[in-house]
C-alpha cells in the first residue's frame, strides 16, 4: 500500500483548509513542508521504509491533526491509523 501517497494528499488537504481559513501558522506550515517532502522522497520505496517514514514525521503530522470534534473527524482518525501501522512495524 502506498502509505506516502496517503499522508501527501491528507498533507495537501490540510494546507489548502488553513489557507481557506486564512489561518496559516508557520509552525502548521513547516510541518506540511516537511511531510511532503519526506513523502516524495521516500514513495516509491518498500512498505516497510514507507512505514518508518511515517514514524519519521509522526510529529509533524500531530502538528497538523485536526481537532476531534470538528467535521475533519475522520481525516483525524485516518492519520491516526496511519501512525499506529508505523509503529507496529
């Protein structure tokens, strides 16, 4: 499964929702930078390497988690999940 693929297009819907909500904070946006640019690097790997990505920018991906009362609630879970396969491997 390509788990990089995933965590950039969540990146990118994150971004684009902070710029929407004109709330774009260096910090969210440093961490955004940072996901998809590990992501590029390391998509066309193993599924293993792609898992220890994942634990690799598992801070910046909190950084970005939406809250879990707003209507993001399932992306929130879906980042989630994808933090609890990493460390599993």
């Amino acid at each position: 499964m390509d788990y990089l693929i995933q965590l950039k297009k969540i990146a990118k819907s994150r971004e684009n929702a902070y710029r929407i909500a004109k709330r774009e904070e260096i910090g969210k946006l440093k961490a955004i930078t940072n996901i998809i640019k590990v992501a590029d690097y390391f998509s066309g790997k193993s599924e293993e390497v792609q898992l220890k990505a994942v634990a690799r920018v598992e801070r910046d991906i909190l950084t970005i988690l939406p809250d879990p009362r707003s209507r993001y609630s399932r992306l929130r879970d879906k980042m989630l999940d994808l933090i609890a396969k990493s460390k599993e491997a």
